[in-house]
C-alpha cells in the first residue's frame, strides 16, 4: 500500500473515530464533556500520535478488522482493533462502511 493510502486510511479512520466521539456527545451531555473524554486516555494517544502501521487481520465481503499498532508522544506503543461493517447507511442512502467496534488498546513495551 503507498504512503498516500495508507495517509488516506488513517485520515478515515480518525474521521470516523471523531463521528463517533461526535454521536457520543450527543448522548453524554455538552460539549465539556466531549473535550474532556477527546484529551483524555486512551483517545489523547490516538489524537496526537508519533507513529502508526496496521494490517487487515480479517475479511469478507461486509467487515473487515484491522490492526492499529500506535506509538504515540509518550513513546507509549498500543494496539487497537478496529471493525467495520459494509451496511446501510443511516446518514444517507445506500450502502457504506462504518465502525462497529474499536478495541481496548493494549499496551507493549517497545515501539513500532
């Protein structure tokens, strides 16, 4: 994959994670606490990261998961899972892809 996808890629999946942390303020309260959870961990490593690599771990024709490995201003290194699904939208008409699971990160040692 070239820099560009894999730029492209990380820039979807941070969209996505702030659509969700949006859709998540809708339902935790005002906009305090959605800055207060945005700077905080885990999502501060993903906001300000060093270094990042991943691979699709699994997939089929309506998910797929992938492999986050993060390093990030801490010299902390992290792995997450990210899912997505290809469903119906409920934004708009048709089908798309969209996160349906992000795991617990899980912290190593070294870096990337």
């Amino acid at each position: 994959m070239s820099k560009l996808e894999k730029r492209l890629f990380w820039s979807f999946l941070f969209v996505t994670f702030l659509l969700h942390l949006y859709l998540v303020v809708t339902l935790v309260g005002p906009i305090e606490r959605f800055k207060s959870m945005l700077i905080s961990a885990p999502y501060n490593a993903i906001v300000d990261l060093t270094e990042y690599s991943y691979e699709v771990i699994q997939e089929d024709a309506e998910m797929v998961h992938y492999e986050i490995k993060i390093l990030n201003n801490k010299n902390e290194y992290f792995v997450v899972t990210w899912v997505f699904t290809y469903d119906e939208c409920e934004i708009s008409d048709g089908l798309c892809w969209q996160t349906i699971g992000v795991s617990p990160p899980m912290y190593f040692e070294s870096g990337i």
